[in-house]
C-alpha cells in the first residue's frame, strides 16, 4: 500500500478529531444529569439553570450553548417532544393580496385549488392551474390588480407574467410566518428547537425536543395572533333587532322552550314583546339565550358553548342579515372567551366596526408588550403602543368614556375581555389587557405580541408527540441491540476468519468511532431507526472486509504468499471494484431516501450513507493497516481457521441449471402477492391515508375490541389494537383530521381522554392523560397526525423514491457493465424483491403479532432492501465481468455459474453477519422498529435468494448463449 505513512497520518487525526467531537456529547450529557439532580422532577426549574448557564464557560473555553451545539442531537423518539409541519395557508395569503375580492371567477379558482391539488403539488400552482382554466384575469383590478399590488402588476400584464410576481409575495409572507414563529419558540424556553422552511410549499418544519406542554405549543404555534380593539353596541342598541331575529327564525326553525329571564334584561327594555315571547313558551333564539346582558354589561347575552354554533349560523344567514338597521350595518358578533371554571357556558358580545367594517384599532400598532398582573392580582398584559396607535387609542377610549359603552379587547376572534372607561381617554399608548387569563396565556400573549402576528393562519398538517419515558424505552432497546448484534459480529468474524478476523473487528470499533463521530461533527440528528441504520451498518461493514478476505482466500489457494494474495485482494482487479459498485448501488438508494425522506427516515438514511462511507474507509484503509502490521512482524496469517478452511470450497452447483425451479417459485410467490394485494390489501397507516394516532399505555391490561367500541362512541369510527404488551393499544381515528384551528387537537385529546376514561385510573386528570412529563407511565405516550394533504404529499414521494432509486441504479449498472442487460436483471431481481415483501405485508398483518403498517419506515426498509439485494447482486456481475476480462472462455454460462459459485461464501457470510444483527433489533430493538426491521429481515433473506437464482439467470437469459460467446471471444482476443 502506497503512502502508507499518510495514511496512517490522517486516520489517526480523523480519529482524534471524532474523539473531540464526541466529548462535547459526554460533557452536554453530565449538564443535563446535574440540571435533572438539581431540578428534582421540576422541569420548568430545570430549563431556567440550563438557561442560566447558557453563556458560561463549562468545556475548554466553549460555553454551555456552544457544547449543546456541537453535541449529537437526539431525534424525538429518542429524546421526547414535539415534532410539527405548519402548513401557511397560501389561500389566504392569496385572499389578501387580492384584497378579500369578491370576484366569483376568482374564488372559485381558490375552491378547486384545494379540490384539484395533486400529491406533491404546490397549492399556488393548483390555483394558477384553477384560475388559467376558469378565465381569470390575474391582473384584473379586482384580482391581484388592485391598489395594493399596481407598483408591480399592471393592468395589461397577462397571466403568466403576473405568476412570479405573486409566487415571490407569497415566498415573502412565508418568509415573515418563519420569522414571526421563529421568534415564539426562541422565547417558549425549550433546549436545541430546530426550526426550519420546507422549499417553497409553505411548510415550516418545527421541532422541540423536550417539549411537554403539548396543548400550550399547539396553540402558540397555531394562533395568527389577530389583536384587534372594537368598540362594543349597549344592549338597547342591538335588543330591537335580536328581538326581529326571533320573530323571523319562528317561522322557519324548530322552537325550543323559552329559558326563564329577568325582568332587568333584554325584556326590559321591550315590553310587551317580551311579554308575549314568555307567554308562547316557544323561542329558537331567545329560548337558547341563558341570560340577557343586563343595562349597561359589555355583552348582549350569555348562551351554552353547545349552541354556539347554532347561533353562528343564524346571525350569517342572508335573510337575517338583511333585518339589520341601517344604524347597525357594521355590526359583528363574537364570544368571549370561556371560563375554565365553567366552560360550558359563554358571552355574546356585539361589536361596532368602521365604515369598511373592519376593527377601529389593530395589534399591529404594539411595540412591546410583556405579562403582568392588574389591580385586583390577576394575570394581565401590559402593552405600549408606537405613536399613531396612541393617538387612535385616545380617540377610541376618550368616546367610549362619554358614550358609557366598552372596548373589547379581541384576539383571532375572541373576545378575551371588554373593559369600560371611567376616567376619560388614555394618552400615551400604554394599556393593559386583563380578563379570563391564566398566568401561561399572558406570557403566551405578551410573548406573540412581540414577536408579532402570522401572516395568515397556520395550519398542524403533520405532528409527532413522543414522551421522554417512551424516548428513554427507545434508548435502552437501541441500545441492548446495537450491543448484541455487534457482540454476535465480532464473535462470528473472528470465528471464520481467525486472527484477520480479529483484525476486522479492530476496524469495525474504529468504524464505529468514525460514524458517531461524524455525525456529531455534522449536527447529524440520531433517532431510533438511525440506531438502527448504525447496528445495519455493522453488518454491511463485514461486507467489505468478508470481500477482501475471500479474494485474499482465493489468491492463497493459487498459490500465492500470504503478503502477494493480501495485496492482489487490495487492488483494484482484486477486491475494490466489487466493493466500490456495491457500497455505490447502496448509496444511491440511501441518498433518494434522504430527498424523499422525512424526520427519522431522514436520520436513518443520514446513518447509513454515513455508514456506507465510514465503512470503506475503515475497511480498505485501517484493516489494511492492521494487516500490515501483522505481516511486518511475521504474524501467520490464513484468512481462516482450522473449522473454516474447507467450507465453500470446490463448489460446483449448477445454479443456471435450477432457474426454471427457481422462476416457477417466484411466479408462484409473485401471482399470490399480487393476489393478496390485489383483495386484501395493505395496513396503510396515516402517513398514507391521513388521521391520527395515539400510543396510549394503562395500569392494566385492556380489550381492544371494547375500547374500540368506547372509541366509535366518541369519534364515529377509530381503531384499537393491542401494541407491544396487551395494556398498551395503539389507536387510529380520522376524526375531524381536515378541520383547522388552534383548538381541534385539544379537542380531539379531550374526547379521547371521555372516550378511554372508565379504562384509565380515577385520580388519572387530562393535564396528565395528555401531556408530557417525566417518568411518565400511563397515558398517551406519543401521537402523531397527519392530514389528507400531506399524506398524498408523503405517497408520492414514497413512490418516486422506489420507481427513482430503480431508474438511477439501471443506468449506473448500464454504464458500469457497458450492457444494458446488467442493469435490467438487477432491477427486475430487486422489483421480485420488493413485490414479495409487500406480498407478505398484506397477507400477514391481520396475523402476525406486530405492527405491519406501510409508512415511510416502511418505505426506508424497501428502498435499504433493494439497496441491499443490488449490493449482493452487484457483487456477482463484478465476477462475471471479470471472469469475462481474464478467464475467457466461450462456455458464458460456465462463466456465469462459476462466478456464482466463488462468490457463494461471501454471499453466505454477508448475509449471514447482517441477518444476525436484524434479528437482534427485531427482538430487542422495542415495539416501534419491529415492523421496520421485519421488512428488512424478510428483504434481505429474499433478496439472497434473488441474486442467487433471478438476477443472474434473467441476466444470462437476456444475453444469450450466443451473445455470451461473443463476449467471451471478443474479451479474449483482447
């Protein structure tokens, strides 16, 4: 081996340099244990001495933010938190550019955009697609042609030429939602958020290891933060219509018993028609109102949180709107916000808007703001206001005063109080918001107020909830696999190869050291199938070495030393073409799953190309130099040992001779997966077919039959299944799944908390059943939702992933092999492959005892498989080839059964080392990766088989005899 010294040089550096990298984790690691011990269960206190050492000096000058920087990130299934795609709503963002027109042509187009919208496909260029097919003028003064936008789209413009213009404000409004949530989270105090744009699809992905508070985030990133002040009617302004709105709804709508009333409300203030309400006993508005709002109260009446929607509906009819009098046309209804100590009732409040029926005053004109407490004790939030917002506050509060009515102080829509003003107009812009706080919303608040309001509302399209005990479950389970199948490695290479073995696994602890190494040096996430991605490596890692070796086998055989076969098996003709076509192959499925990839695919794909590299490196380079070593002190090498020596030897199998047996098996297993998917199906899980699922553990053990039935009480249709132990079910619904706004999710948590109530323990609150802690045992342990949106988003990029790492594999083999024959049987041989794994999912997942969903996981196992079936395939056709370079001969199908042949052993060992390792992380990798790890195991095991007796007779048989001698007699003539 040429410059052996600075090769040498260089790993030892590499070497240092992960050891370095590595030590920022260990001391990031012993912080985080002191904040534990220190804070003693109390997170909160916890984050605040984490946060107060953030700038001190705690590591060779780095400060506690630059350790934690530069430490391996934990992925949430690993370190619990929160994990959510935002999507933006371009529709709106649209809607403002163009002014709230009314345009039908123009909303229409909005409509079947979000009807029309393909998988993958941007929601603007559906509307463009929507709007070209409709006639939409873009730059119409009533589209995107108006006051707002006539700098840059004139009238004249044509639709294509308005399109970039739109798209780059619609970039630009993003760009502001990234910025403003940006700065939420900086202020939320979690440790490491990561928060980042998606391309140009209006997805932002935010992520918060160590998040508990799971409600709370929701909200904070959900909430548009749309501060407004109103002016609010007195209720003898707005009685003579309610009163209208009654009459009018007797005739169309189903009457209800009249509530009983005072005589100081509403009533009061009507007479006789009041009277004659009561004395009907039937009222569909009236009757649903709890209680009026007395003379001189902010809000017109007080109804059941039940009936709200109810109300809603009547107060937007058009034939209701129209009873309206001219001097309430600018009138807007909206409720207050609901008292946790009684949400089952709420306010109706009526609010006066401006001639364009908008808010007298915006949040827009606050400068600062932070929480505090009122008068009377209770959270408030003080805010200052920059000079034209003082001056319109003056205006408003100085009117109010006189007018004896109140300002409602109204945040996305809900009115959060409505105070009065006694003492005349406030000056200076300071005020302060007080009402139906708790002291978290008024830090939430002041904490939006500053950061400032999105652009347009936000949208959970995607969510993963993992609690921190279920992280450290999947930390422990890695753990204990990566740690019997590397031990199960080591035993079984020093085993068959002997001392050269045990050099192997010298190289391998190296490699290891190289992998975590780098991942640390590149801020790489490590998540649970990462791990596992790792413990997969360290089988693929013996590929190279088991390659090196049987080549050197081989040589020593021909009667070579042991030096000249060692360096014969590192050359190029010798053992590194095979290896660099393989780990190639390998790579290019691991790179499309990082494109296509998301969240811990993403981190299993980034370990495993890492692998793949660190793999080479340590296995032509560093056991190169242990070898070395070894012969420089006259060491005996065999490469071997006395129980190992005469295995593969001198075989002679006629495996071209079996491929009609071997075609008729595959048919066979082909026609009944295809048959099986074909009737059956697959257990497509909510990365596919969108919804949500919960892992929710109990004291004891349940029945999923009876909580299902509990559950479609509750949500009309969900699933339960037993997950792991029989007191822990895994729980799918798709229950209001395309529903917006901040509030569903708590929603749908509290009904899953009624729903599973009689199951769970009587002390067990919601605040505990739904968030997370640590130590956290009983409950949802984690959750996950995806919508319909980005689940078509999610199943066409599997499907280009799979149909793309086939295509680029084709045409590299092509190129590689100069026939396209090499490539065609390798594709059709890994195609086998994946039609039987999935042959097996569909008829096995109502059987076996474990989770069988298709998922993304599942797809990063497919595309590992058709990564690993090329990677032994590959390993055969390099054979070939060189049999075809060197030991011409005209018999091709000689040639092509003896290649199988001398490479049966490392074919056996490969295969042999990476199942081992599989079966390892299936049985103690945890309930999470079994499914995963099953489609490997399953892939692998038939993608030996393929190799062996599909890939290359389908090769052969696409050449031909004839074509074959050809081949032969050209390469000998050369």
């Amino acid at each position: 081996m040429q410059n052996r010294g600075l090769i040498k040089f260089f790993a030892i550096i590499f070497a240092l340099v992960c050891v370095y990298q590595l030590s920022f984790t260990f001391v990031a690691n012993s912080i985080v244990s002191d904040a534990k011990a220190f804070a003693k269960g109390d997170t909160a206190k916890e984050l605040r001495y984490l946060d107060s050492i953030g700038k001190e000096e705690v590591y060779l000058g780095h400060t506690y933010k630059e350790v934690t920087n530069n430490q391996i990130n934990k992925g949430l299934d690993l370190e619990g938190g929160l994990n959510v795609i935002l999507q933006i709503s371009v529709k709106d963002v649209l809607k403002g550019l163009a002014n709230d027109s009314k345009n039908p042509a123009f909303n229409k187009a909005l409509a079947d955009a979000k009807t029309n919208q393909k998988g993958n496909q941007d929601f603007i260029d559906a509307f463009f697609e929507a709007a070209n097919a409709g006639n939409v003028r873009l730059s119409a003064a009533d589209v995107f042609g108006n006051r707002n936008l006539d700098e840059v789209i004139k009238f004249d413009m044509t639709n294509k030429q308005v399109e970039p213009i739109i798209k780059q404000k619609v970039q630009e409004s993003v760009e502001s939602a990234f910025k403003v949530l940006r700065e939420r989270i900086d202020k939320f105090g979690v440790t490491q958020p990561n928060i980042q744009l998606l391309g140009n699809s209006g997805r932002i992905l935010v992520e918060l290891p160590g998040a508990k508070d799971v409600d709370r985030i929701k909200k904070l990133l959900q909430s548009t933060a749309q501060l407004e002040f109103w002016e609010t009617y007195k209720i003898e302004e707005v009685g003579q219509y309610l009163m209208a709105v009654e009459e009018a709804l007797k005739k169309t709508e189903v009457a209800v018993k009249a509530a009983p009333t005072k005589t100081t409300g509403i009533d009061s203030l009507l007479t006789d028609k009041a009277d004659t309400t009561a004395a009907a006993g039937t009222s569909p508005f009236l009757g649903k109102m709890l209680a009026p709002g007395q003379q001189g109260a902010p809000h017109v009446g007080t109804f059941a949180t039940k009936d709200t929607a109810a109300i809603n509906g009547y107060l937007k009819r058009a034939d209701i709107k129209a009873l309206l009098p001219a001097n309430l046309t600018n009138i807007r209804f909206a409720w207050g916000k609901t008292n946790e100590k009684n949400p089952d009732i709420t306010d109706l409040y009526a609010l006066k808007g401006t001639r364009d029926n908008v808010a007298p005053l915006s949040g827009g004109v606050i400068v600062d703001a932070k929480d505090t407490f009122d008068q009377m004790g209770k959270p408030a939030v003080s805010m200052q206001m920059n000079g034209n917002g003082s001056r319109k506050w003056e205006q408003i509060t100085g009117a109010v005063s006189q007018q004896g009515n109140a300002i409602a102080i109204v945040l996305d829509n809900i009115v959060y109080s409505a105070p009065g003003v006694s003492k005349g107009a406030i000056t200076g812009g300071q005020s302060e918001i007080s009402g139906n706080f708790t002291i978290d919303e008024t830090k939430d608040l002041a904490n939006i107020l500053r950061a400032g309001k999105l652009p347009a509302a936000a949208e959970i399209v995607q969510s993963e909830v993992v609690g921190p005990s279920l992280g450290q479950e999947a930390i422990d389970n890695g753990m204990l696999s990566f740690v019997i199948g590397f031990g199960l490695v080591l035993l079984w290479m020093v085993v068959y190869y002997g001392k050269t073995g045990f050099y192997a696994n010298l190289a391998l602890l190296v490699n290891i050291l190289f992998i975590f190494g780098t991942l640390a040096s590149f801020g790489a996430v490590l998540t649970l199938p990462g791990i596992a991605g790792i413990v997969l490596t360290i089988g693929m890692a013996v590929d190279a070495n088991v390659i090196i070796f049987e080549r050197a086998k081989e040589e020593l055989d021909n009667g070579k030393s042991v030096q000249e076969a060692t360096d014969y098996a590192f050359t190029w003709k010798g053992a590194m073409s095979s290896i660099i076509d393989a780990n190639v192959t390998t790579a290019i499925t691991a790179i499309i799953l990082l494109v296509f990839g998301t969240g811990p695919i993403q981190g299993f794909a980034t370990t495993l190309l890492i692998g793949i590299f660190t793999s080479v490196i340590t296995a032509v380079f560093v056991t190169r130099m242990f070898l070395d070593w070894s012969l420089s002190r006259n060491e005996k090498l065999a490469y071997s040992t006395s129980l190992t020596k005469t295995w593969f030897k001198n075989l002679n199998i006629d495996f071209l001779g079996k491929k009609k047996i071997a075609y008729v098996v595959s048919g066979i297993l082909i026609a009944l997966s295809i048959f099986s998917l074909a009737t059956k199906g697959l257990n497509q899980g909510v990365d596919f077919v969108g919804g949500r699922t919960y892992q929710v553990r109990f004291d004891k053990a349940v029945s999923a039959p009876d909580v299902a039935a509990d559950l479609v009480a509750v949500f009309g249709s969900a699933e339960a299944k037993i997950y792991g132990g029989n007191n822990q079910l895994k729980i799918t619904t798709k229950y209001k799944i395309e529903e917006e706004g901040e509030g569903v999710d708590k929603e749908v948590n509290q009904k899953l908390y009624e729903g599973l109530k009689k199951h769970l323990p009587a002390d067990l609150t919601y605040d505990k059943f739904a968030n997370l802690y640590e130590g956290k045992q009983i409950g949802i342990l984690s959750s996950a939702k995806v919508t319909g949106t980005i689940s078509k988003d999610i199943k066409t990029n599997s499907l280009w992933a799979v149909l793309g790492s086939l295509f680029v594999v084709f045409v590299y083999l092509m190129i590689s092999f100069r026939k396209w024959q090499f490539g065609l049987a390798a594709v059709v041989a890994v195609a086998h492959d994946v039609i039987i794994v999935l042959g097996i999912f569909s008829f096995f997942y109502t059987i076996l005892p474990f989770n069988m969903e298709i998922d993304q996981a599942f797809i990063a196992a497919i595309l590992t498989v058709i990564g690993y079936s090329l990677n032994d395939t590959v390993i055969v056709f390099d054979r070939v080839r060189e049999y075809l370079d060197y030991n011409s001969s005209p018999d091709f199908k000689g040639l092509v059964n003896k290649a199988l042949n001398t490479t049966l052993s490392r074919t056996i060992n490969t295969s042999a080392t990476t199942l081992v390792v599989l079966v390892a992380i299936f049985i103690f990798g945890g309930e999470t990766i079994r499914g995963f790890v099953f489609a490997i195991l399953v892939g692998i095991l038939v993608g030996t088989y393929s190799s062996l007796f599909i890939a290359t007779p389908v090769m052969q048989d696409t050449i031909g005899d004839k074509e074959g001698r050809k081949m032969a007699e050209f390469k000998k003539e050369d």
